[in-house]
C-alpha cells in the first residue's frame, strides 16, 4: 500500500464501498482518506458525576451509574418514547430514545453498573440525555486517547459507512504511515519553529492521546498547507525576478517633470510619494516589475498610474491602462485626459463602444509610436490591437480578468511589459500574503491632504423625515445627494418598480429640486448622460442602483443616502461611502435599515459606522463571508486547503512566508542535501497542475 494506492484495496472497504465512497465524499485514495480529517473529538477517559453539572455542557460527556424505571410514554399523535432514569451517587438524569426497537428495549441493562456516554440537555432545571451510548466494559468506556468524530450522512450510514467504520479504516491507514511517507520539511527547520514530524502529525490528527498532541498535529499540518503553498508563489515571483527580463526605465524626462511641476493639481501624499518611489526603483531594473498597487477609495492611485505612465513615455515607451468595465475605463479616462490638459500628450479610450472610424485612427497612433497613453477595457486585448512598444500595462481590479486575458496583454511586446495591478477594493493581510505573495505590495495609506473622514450614520424608518430634512439642508448649503437602492436579485421588474417609486417619493418631497435617475435598464449614453447632469451640478441629486459604486466623482456631493443598506455586502458599502467626500467639505453615509436586523448585518452596519478603514472593513468581510467570496473564487477551488483557516491562522501563514523567504534566499533552486526531499514533494504535489506559469 502507498499514497496513490485506491481505497478498494484498503482492509475492510472493497470494490462496491470503495464506489460508494468516491461518489459521496470524492474520496478515491490512501492519502484522501489521511486527509479526511476530523470534525471534532470526543473524550472518554473521564467520568463526570451528574451532581457536579453546573450548566448545560457543550461536549458530551461520561457517566458511571445505573438505569432504572424504564417505561414507555406516549406524546403526540399516537408517538411514544423511551424513557429511564439514570442515577449515580450524587443525582438523577433522564434518559430519552425517540427512535427505538422492542429488540433495544430488551438490551438496555436495567440496575447493574454501567458507562453511558452523550450530550446532556437542561430543561427546566432537569437534565436529560437523548441516545446515549452504552458501555458495559469499562476497559471499552475509558478509552485513553480522544475519540475522532468524522464527517457522515445518513446516506452513508445506511451502508454501514458509519464513525466507527471511518475509525477502523483510518487506524488501519495510521498504522502503516512510516510505510507510507517520509518527511517533507528540512530538519532545522522544524527544530526552530518547534514543529512535530509529519509521520506523528498525521497520526495524531486522527487519534491524539489528548488536546496536547492535537495541537501540534494541527498547527504542523496547517503549516505544510501554508508553507507549500507560499513556496510555490515564492519560485514563481524568483522566476520573475531572475529569468523574466524586462525594459529599463533609468530616466525621469520631460514629461514627469514638467507634468510634476507644473500641472500637478495637488502636492502628493508621502503614502504616494514612497509608492512611487518603490515603482522607481523596479522600473530601473532590466527585470519586469510586477506589482499590486492597494489604496482605498479616493486614495489617489490614478494619479500615481499617470505619474508611471509619464516615466514609461520618458524612456521611450508606451503606456495601456485596462479596467474591467466602460463606466471605469471612461473615468480614469476623463481623471487622466483631464490632468494631461495642459500637455501635448496625447491619450484615448478603446472600449466596446468606440465607433469603428475612432478605432482605425487608434490602430494607427499605436503602431507608429504617435499615442503614448492608451486607456481602455477587455477591447485592448483584441488581436488587432497592436503597440510601437508597450513598456507598461496597469491593470485596475485584476481579479476581475482572467489569466488567459492578461496573458494577451503580455503578449503585446517581446519583452513583456512592466505590469502594475491597482485595486480599491481592500485585501485582508491574510489573503494578502498567501494569494499575492508573487507580486511586490505597494499600500496608499493615506488619503490626499484637506479630506475630512467621511461621518456615517445608522438611521431606521422611523428617522426617515429627519434624513430628509437633513439632505434639504445640505442642498440648500450648496451641496448634492446620492439616494442608492438595492437590486432585488430576483426580480428587475420589481428593481425599476421600486426605483421608479422612490423618485417619485423623492421628487415629491424635494419639491423644485433638480432629480436624475440612474438605473440598469438605461443605455449606456443614457447613463452617460445622467452621470453629466449631476456632476456638472445641474441636478441636486441622483437616484440610483448601485451602477454609481464606481464611475461618479462629484466632489460637491456631501450626503449618500443608502436605503434597505441590510441587503449590501461590506466591500459595497464601502465602495459606495467612497462616492462622497471627495471635497473639502465635511460627508455624510447615512445607513437606512429595516428595524428587523440579523446578526450578520448588525455587524456589517456596525463595522460601517465605526470605522472609514477598507483594510479594517476587509478583515471583517472575511471572517463573515469567507476568503473565496473575497478573492471571486469560490468556484474555482483556488481556497483549497483543508486545515489552513485564511480567517484565523494569520500567525501561521506569516511564519510560513518567512520560512519561504529565507529558504528561498539562501537555496534559490532547493538543490542543497537537506532540501532534497522537500523539492521533491513540492514538485509531485503540483505536478500537472501548472500552477506557478509566469502569468501574475
């Protein structure tokens, strides 16, 4: 038997189990079942006495005593139960089964001493257990270990594919594992992070003696998942580093400086300034930068993008910005036309809609060198677009572009081009680490100078008059609102019914006041359109689906007003606060709910209120929704591992990433002796996979 072994030829399952088995639980070898861990443990080398409970406990629990008065009772229509009371020398517990044969009745042991086993219940001051486990022997009742508990189904219970049955086959397994593996990590490296061997992890996680070996059978496993997943991202960014060439950019010309000290509309943050410089410093190099790019909402990342851009055009090189819809793809247009205002640079936009005629005179500027900035969405990537000599491709939201997608950006040049991936949408440190640990981390912590933190503010029905009054006050200073409404998933119809009743709510009560409406159904010069009459000022306020939370930069809009904000995930909330408080002037995000609220969006209400943090609000998306809503994964089997909690186990993937990091610093290609066998088993855990190609 070996790891690739199927589980036909364990002891105990064959052909028709082994079927079975692979189609519910997509168990198909020895090594899926050794990773089939445990749900839970119980323990049964102590023996509770009833007297001593205090509260309900949350673990089941031992017990030594004798039933007595059994007797059968009827409840319901025609139901009867089975019921006993169980004594010891300190108190009485009932005993209850629901489910019974006349056959079970006969074999319960009536006043003679015996061991019972399960979860105590309190119910008016009395304490009952439902089905407990019986025990005769009390060598069976005190078993010295912990007992594992796996993951079942009825279904597989009617096969006989029980606890017990998962319990014989991993005992089984268990006994042959220094047979069945070897060791994967360099022995000083488990000696100074304190780490058990692999072969006694394993054996522990399934059948610790107590909570003691639990723990560090836990924490080595967990740590393996981080640590090999971290060393594959860890060669794929040396790769990068050594074998990927890229162009040099070693100058700073014209265009930054004149741009820097002339046109700069604002003195930049230090947050940008340090950014930029880490930018510098990659760009200089005749290696390809690849690098994230986080900021919050208003952070001033676009500027820092034309800042890149005008460093590429003073090397010679052209310059591509791609984001993953047109109503994004037109605003960093109109933010980097605008600034390039006074310049004779010249850039343009290539989206879907770009008239054919338009288009033509792009291809054109693009292969004679005459467009150096070129801003654009999934329409850059079309075979016909083609460059002079594209130096830098910054990518906004990459997670919303498939690896194939940006692998035809790269394309686009011989020596592929620098690549700088921006996002607003915070990422957890967490996930951070593990999932962008290929790309260098560039973070604007700062938001540009004269922001004043945006005031958010929970609000029910009842207040609905009082957030009238107080927007009807905001405009009379001068000011604009966004009023933002919910999809309802199911239905659009109900969507535009909604929409189109809250306008009139509003209209109605802003008597006089100038109302745009902004919604899914509209054409998209439509949309255009209604975006323009609000940010030219003529409209007070806009009425809108959440087609604003990105596309709209009104910095004279003081006031959003987000109603039903119970049915927003965190990251929108928080992408749509980041609507306002985009001037000078003091915002305001005012929460409408419901006075109905569940837990989950107590929270995510809370969280907003309290803090303007996206790093702070990412975190706490996280832990409510789970990492591979976060990452947009939660198909692809990207948030694989089986031990590893991207949640909770921060501290263990951070000591897996230096691990990886100094590993990597003093054996690059892992060919030293002590690392052999640590090669080896990273390279069969993802062969076939190709899951480090160059594409960030």
């Amino acid at each position: 038997m070996d790891l690739e072994t199927p589980i036909e030829f364990i002891k105990g399952i064959g052909p028709e189990r082994a079927k079975f088995i692979r189609n519910v639980l997509g168990i198909t070898t020895v090594e899926d079942f050794l990773t089939f861990y445990p749900l839970r443990y119980i323990d049964k080398s102590k023996i509770y006495q009833i007297g001593d409970l205090k509260q309900e406990p949350e673990t089941e629990i031992q017990f030594k005593g004798k039933i007595t008065d059994l007797q059968e009772i009827g409840y319901g229509k025609g139901q009867k139960r089975l019921s006993a009371k169980f004594r010891d020398e300190t108190g009485t517990l009932e005993l209850v089964w629901f489910r019974y044969s006349n056959w079970m009745k006969e074999q319960i042991p009536l006043n003679r001493e015996i061991f019972i086993f399960g979860k105590v219940n309190l119910f008016n001051g009395n304490y009952s257990m439902p089905h407990p486990e019986i025990e005769v022997d009390e060598k069976k009742a005190l078993y010295g270990s912990l007992l594992p508990i796996y993951s079942g189904s009825e279904k597989l219970s009617k096969r006989g594919i029980n606890n017990k049955f998962f319990q014989n086959i991993l005992s089984e397994i268990t006994q042959s594992l220094p047979l069945l593996m070897q060791e994967n990590l360099p022995e000083d490296l488990m000696k100074n992070l304190k780490l058990i061997g692999r072969i006694p992890a394993f054996y522990h996680i399934h059948f610790p003696k107590d909570f003691y070996h639990f723990e560090h059978a836990n924490r080595r496993i967990k740590f393996d998942e981080a640590f090999f997943f971290q060393l594959g991202y860890g060669l794929k960014k040396l790769h990068q580093k050594t074998s990927v060439i890229g162009n040099p950019f070693p100058k700073i010309g014209e265009n930054f400086n004149n741009f820097y000290e002339n046109a700069l509309p604002f003195e930049l943050t230090n947050a940008q300034k340090r950014v930029l410089k880490e930018i510098r410093t990659d760009m200089k190099k005749p290696i390809q930068m690849n690098r994230l790019l986080q900021g919050d909402v208003g952070s001033g990342k676009t500027m820092v993008a034309l800042l890149t851009m005008l460093i590429a055009m003073d090397n010679g090189f052209q310059s591509c910005m791609m984001a993953p819809t047109e109503i994004l793809a037109q605003q960093h247009f109109n933010s980097i036309h605008e600034l390039l205002k006074d310049t004779d640079i010249k850039v343009r936009l290539l989206t879907g809609s770009t008239k054919t005629s338009e288009r033509k005179i792009i291809h054109e500027e693009l292969l004679s060198g005459e467009l150096a900035i070129l801003v654009g969405t999934h329409a850059v990537l079309e075979d016909i677009v083609q460059f002079k000599n594209l130096g830098l491709a910054i990518i906004d939201e990459q997670h919303r572009f498939g690896v194939a997608q940006r692998a035809k950006l790269w394309a686009k040049n011989k020596i592929p081009p620098h690549i700088l991936v921006m996002t607003a949408t915070p990422i957890p440190r967490t996930l951070a680490m593990s999932f962008y640990s290929d790309l260098d981390v560039s973070v604007i912590d700062e938001m540009p100078v004269g922001r004043k933190p945006i005031i958010t503010a929970h609000r029910r029905e009842q207040d609905r008059l009082s957030v009238f009054r107080f927007a009807k006050d905001e405009i009379e200073k001068g000011r604009q609102i966004y009023f933002v409404y919910p999809l309802i998933e199911e239905s659009e119809t109900l969507d535009y019914k909604n929409l189109m009743e809250n306008f009139d709510h509003i209209t109605t009560f802003f008597e006089g006041k100038n109302v745009t409406m902004l919604h899914g159904r509209m054409k998209p010069a439509e949309k255009d359109a209604a975006m323009q009459y609000f940010a030219s000022g003529k409209a007070e306020i806009m009425v809108a689906t959440t087609v604003i939370e990105v596309g709209v930069n009104v910095p004279n809009a003081s006031v959003m007003v987000i109603e039903s904000a119970e049915r927003f995930g965190l990251s929108q909330l928080h992408q749509l606060r980041g609507r306002v408080g985009r001037g000078a002037e003091q915002s305001y995000c005012i929460l409408m709910t419901s006075d109905k609220l569940s837990k989950e969006s107590r929270t995510r209400i809370k969280t907003m209120t309290e803090t303007n943090d996206g790093f702070k609000i990412s975190e706490v998306d996280m832990q409510l929704r789970g990492p591979g809503d976060i990452l947009g994964t939660q198909q692809s089997g990207v948030v694989d591992f089986k031990k590893l909690d991207l949640v909770a186990d921060g501290k263990i993937i951070k000591t897996a990433k230096t691990a990886v990091e100094l590993l990597l610093t003093t054996d690059p290609q892992l060919t030293k002796p002590e690392n052999l066998d640590m090669r080896n088993y990273y390279i069969k855990l993802y062969k076939g996979k190709n899951k480090w190609s160059r594409i960030s």
